[in-house]
C-alpha cells in the first residue's frame, strides 16, 4: 500500500454536475488504479478542469516528487472525487466492523478485527492483499460510502447480487507464496462483509476432531469445492492436486505404483512423497465461473458404430437434459445416432439425428447409491424421455423423494429408480459435483 508520488496520467472524461464542487472545497481522492483501490487521499479543489473533464486538486500531504517542498496538484475525473467524510465519534470498531485506517498519507479500506486493546491499539486486516496491521484508535474511522448525495454505512447497504457465496457454503481459500497459489484450503463461509469479503473457518481434520481458524478475505482469493472424480487412475505426468497438511497442494504426478499409488512431486518444493489415490484429484482451475482442467492425459472417447453415448441439445426447452442414444455411424466432426426414448414424427420408429460433437458424451459410469439420496444431492432426474440436473429437495422415504429444478424453480417427484447421480464430462473424465451444494 503505497501512494503515488508523482502525477498519474488519467485519460478517462466522465460527465460531472455542474457545481458539484468549487474552488477550496475539501475532498477525497479516490484512485482507480492498481495498487490503490481502496485508498482515499485528502485533497482541496483548486478549479474545473477540462482534461479530463472534471477537477483540479491540491493535495494535503502529497508533494511533487521526493525533496520537494510543493504540493502536489493533480487534474481528475469528477468520479475520482468526493466530500470528505463527517468527523467520526471515537467509538472503538466492533469486530469485522468496515472501517478506514490512516497509512502512508491516505485512508485505506480495511475490516477490524476487533476494538481498542489497552495500548489503545486496533488490529484491521486489509482482505485483498491479506496483509494485518496494528494502529492507534484514532487512526481508525468507521468506513462511509457517499452514495445519491448521502452519506451511507456498509451496514445499510444491500450485499451485491454478483456475489457467488453463501453463509455455510464450503470452499476452498488460496494459499499463497510470493503471491503464487501453491494450495488450496478446505473452509466454510462463515460470514459475509461488505462488498466483496468474506470470513472463512478454514476446517483442518485433526485426531482430536475439527479445528477451526478464521481470516477474512477478498472474494478473489476463494474458489468452490472443485468436481470429483467418480472412477479414475491417473497417469504419468497429470497435474494434480495432493491433501497434505489439512490442504490440497499443486503437483505433478511422476511415477505410477501397484496398488492405486503414486509418487507425487509438488509444485513449489523439491521433496517427493508417495501417496495413496484418495489423498490425489485432477487439478481443475477456477476461471471466470466455469472450471477448466490442467491435466495434460485427458482421455479422447472414440464414439464408433454401437457405442452408447448421451446427447443434448441446444433447442429451447431441451437445454441442460440429456438423452440416451446408441451411434450408427461418424462422418468427420458429426455423429448419426439413434435414441434410445424419442421416436420420429411417425411415433413408430426411434428418431435418428445427425449432432455435433460437442453434444455428445460417453454415458456416464454407473454410480452406486449408498442408503438413498440425501438432501441436496445433485442427480440427474428422468423425465420426459431424457435426464434432466437437479437437486434433492425433500426426502420423503428411501425410495422417494422431491427434486427441485433451478431453470423452472419448480420441484417433482420422483422414485428412487428414477434418479442418479449427477456427472460432468470434464476433460475426457467423469467428474462428480461438489456435495456443498445451495438451493
């Protein structure tokens, strides 16, 4: 958390009120630049500016350049200011309490840990960059938001709905080195703090039980429970990820061994170990909301004449349903297949179809229920002729149960025959869901 120390270039005009601000007016800096986000620097206006379209400002402790003694001015955006904030009470932070902390000339986005300790000091963690530092109390202030003319606290404002987590939900926090992932910890959200943080208890197995400890972080450092494997042996040279030490850590896969086991080389340490399969998955990456497979031995089905295969459709009101079908014949990157459920127009023979490769997929392994389906399983129901993905809703006995749909947000009922695990066909593997699942 640095400040600048010499003017930035700001290109970006965004349209201002017009006597938004005038010459004198004491202000807040808001930068938009990495590094800086979450910094707010105290500043006055000196006047309007044109280029870019906004104003002119002066600021409280900058100066032009190191030695000098003349402060600097800087033109900005109208968007980049606001009033300064109303003097705070002096009320010590309640715990996860949003505040701003004085640091380097600025006031800096951060979360209290906790009030005042008897030095007078407050521990506040800065969830992006993971750092936690200690400050006098009156260096501390409750953190404001100038939104439609007023004044704000992050408490009378709405979670944002691009917000992917849950309180309960389990996930997977980032563990960093030199500000590389190098393993991912299994924990649950346990709370939800403005705008984009969240407090985690990291879950450890111990002998003893459960262990729990807590951090806040920036949702940027968290993942969902990545799929699972429901049937695999893995290969030389897959990437993968080994559960040492109450995380899954980065590796590659060097030697393969009888009995479901292999020599495992992490990513960022030099020392092999030998593990059995079920401490090892396929590493998958979390990207822009979809997970995308590392592994370099991803398996290409071939679909000849007579292999069962399932098929979907792109078509309104068929999306996300698969439909069993068995392949007549390949002609270059399209399939002529015969389903299993829907028949032609004349309703007397099986419907035949030429599709696309990426609408087809091995049928899925056979995976076998143990004491029924829980709430909040993710299966495939059959229903008008294909499967269709929902959700356990209601367990009503072991051979019946409620499904919900999330695309209809409705739910059926279904018997115990009726239903399945549901499976992704992810990098030539089948993948099972992750079992944190949310209505």
């Amino acid at each position: 958390m640095r400040p600048p120390r010499t003017p930035r270039r700001r290109d970006a005009a965004s349209p201002q009120t017009a006597g938004a601000f005038n010459p004198g007016d004491p202000v807040e800096v808001l930068p938009d630049e990495p590094g800086l986000r979450g910094a707010h620097f105290a500043a006055v206006v000196v006047g309007p500016s044109t280029k870019p379209r906004g104003y002119t400002v002066e600021y409280d402790a900058l100066l032009e350049s190191e030695g000098s003694d003349r402060k600097l001015r800087e033109a900005l955006p109208a968007r980049s200011l606001r009033p300064r904030p109303p003097p705070a009470s002096g009320e010590a932070p309640a715990a996860h309490a949003v505040v701003d902390a004085l640091h380097d000339d600025a006031w800096w986005l951060g979360v209290a840990l906790g009030g005042a300790d008897g030095a007078g000091k407050v521990k506040v963690c800065f969830p992006e960059t993971r750092e936690v530092m200690e400050f006098d109390a009156a260096d501390i202030r409750p953190h404001l938001e100038w939104a439609g003319g007023e004044w704000r606290s992050p408490d009378s404002m709405e979670i944002p709905k691009t917000m992917p987590y849950t309180k309960g939900m389990q996930i997977e926090v980032s563990k960093l080195e030199d500000d590389s992932v190098v393993a991912w910890l299994p924990a649950v959200v346990a709370k939800i703090i403005w705008k984009n943080n969240l407090l985690v208890e990291y879950t450890v197995s111990k002998s003893d039980g459960i262990a729990l400890s807590e951090e806040i972080v920036d949702v940027k450092h968290v993942r969902p429970c990545p799929p699972q494997a429901s049937a695999i042996r893995f290969c030389m040279n897959d990437e993968v990820e080994a559960f040492q030490g109450g995380g899954w850590w980065l590796g590659v896969i060097t030697d393969v061994h009888p009995e479901l086991k292999y020599t495992f080389k992490p990513a960022h340490l030099g020392v092999e170990v030998k593990l059995s399969q079920k401490l090892l998955r396929l590493r998958y990456d979390w990207v822009d909301g979809q997970w995308i497979q590392e592994s370099q031995n991803a398996l290409k089905p071939k679909f000849t004449q007579g292999v069962k295969v399932e098929v979907c459709s792109d078509d309104e009101g068929f999306r996300g349903a698969w439909f069993e079908a068995t392949v007549l014949k390949s002609a270059g990157s399209k399939f002529l297949v015969e389903y299993a459920t829907l028949k032609a127009d004349d309703e007397t023979k099986p419907l035949t179809e030429a599709v696309e490769a990426r609408h087809i997929r091995p049928s899925p392994p056979h995976i076998p229920v143990v004491n029924g389906f829980k709430l909040l399983d993710e299966v495939d129901a059959f229903c008008n002729d294909g499967w269709w993905v929902g959700v356990v809703s209601k367990v009503i006995s072991n051979q019946k149960y409620m499904v919900y749909f999330r695309p209809w947000k409705e739910e059926m009922e279904f018997e115990h025959g009726q239903l399945r695990f549901h499976s992704d066909w992810m990098g030539g593997r089948w993948m099972r869901a992750s079992p944190a699942l949310e209505m």
